[in-house]
C-alpha cells in the first residue's frame, strides 16, 4: 500500500514504459535538467522502495535497488509504470534568492503590503504556462514578481500584491489571453 510523501519531499522522476527486454524504464524527470535525476543519489518511491537512477540513453535509464541490482527484466520494469521517485528536500542542492523548490513555498504565510493575512499556501501549480500559488481559502495567486514582489523565508511568509483588475482578449472558447 503506498504511504504519501511527506511535507518534506521532492518529485524528482516518473517510472515510465519499460524499454526493451532487459529492466530499463522511459523515466520522466521532474527537474531542470535530466542529469540531476542522476547526480541527487538515492531516491525513494512513496512504497518506501529506495532506488539509484543510472541513464542509458536520452530519457532511458537503469534502475537499481537499494542493494544495487538492477531490474532484472521487462516483467520487473512493468510492475513500476507511474510510480514516482522522491528525494528528501535536505538532499537537493541549495537554491539562489530568487529560485525556489515547491516544497519550500507550501506551508509559507500570504500576507498584503499592508500586513493583512490571506491565508497560507497549500498548493503550487505548474501547468506549463507559469507557476501561481493556491491558498488554503481556494484563492490563486500568479508566482510572478509583479504579484509576489517579496518572499522572506526566514519568516515563512510572502507578500502578495494582487492585481488591481484582469482583462480577458477573445472568446473563452478559442485563444484567451489575460492581461492583469
């Protein structure tokens, strides 16, 4: 039965298909560059099976076990399609001022230039198109530095300056673009 990851973990890569006959696996990275999946070390998957990641080929990679076994074949690569591989946050690098890992955002006070609360933040989204930040209310907030001009960590807490009005361009069916 899978455990949840913890306040404390980071996607780093999803089990894909099996490739080929032999145990290897299409791995999907969750990071900003595939090396890094590699580079981390030790991953764990939320079954609390931990596992080194060793690439092949351009987004082919060997799995091995905790005891450094690699997947023995195609059966043994079927049976982890989907699973997720997590690294505690403690084991990835360091971030700059202004880069920030998801987990380090969730659980962080949204507040108003002039102090008032919003609420704390419980979700990060990343669809593609730009990350925004949902509060426990429900209330989403655009990740960008016109809308979070300040981020203190040391206080876990943000400073959101919301937009004073959003305008929709073009049919909601078609092409929609917002402006704030």
């Amino acid at each position: 039965m899978p455990r949840h990851p913890s306040d404390r973990d980071v996607l780093i890569a999803t089990i894909g298909k099996p490739h080929g006959v032999r145990g290897l696996v299409r791995l999907h990275p969750a990071t900003e560059t595939a090396d890094m999946v590699e580079d981390i070390g030790a991953l764990h998957d939320e079954y609390g099976g931990q596992w080194h990641v060793r690439w092949k080929a351009p987004g082919i990679a060997a799995l091995l076990d905790a005891d450094g076994q690699a997947l023995p074949d195609r059966n043994a690569a079927e049976k982890l399609v989907n699973r997720r591989l997590y690294a505690v946050r403690e084991a990835l690098p360091e971030t700059d001022d202004e880069e920030f890992y998801h987990v380090d955002l969730l659980g962080m006070e949204a507040v108003l230039s002039s102090g008032e609360g919003l609420g704390v933040v419980t979700k990060v989204h990343d669809y593609g198109a730009g990350t925004s930040l949902e509060l426990e209310s429900g209330q989403i907030i655009p990740f960008t530095l016109a809308c979070v001009p300040e981020i203190d960590r040391k206080a876990n807490r943000l400073v959101v300056e919301l937009p004073e009005m959003v305008e929709v361009e073009g049919d909601l069916s078609g092409d929609v673009k917002i402006r704030s």
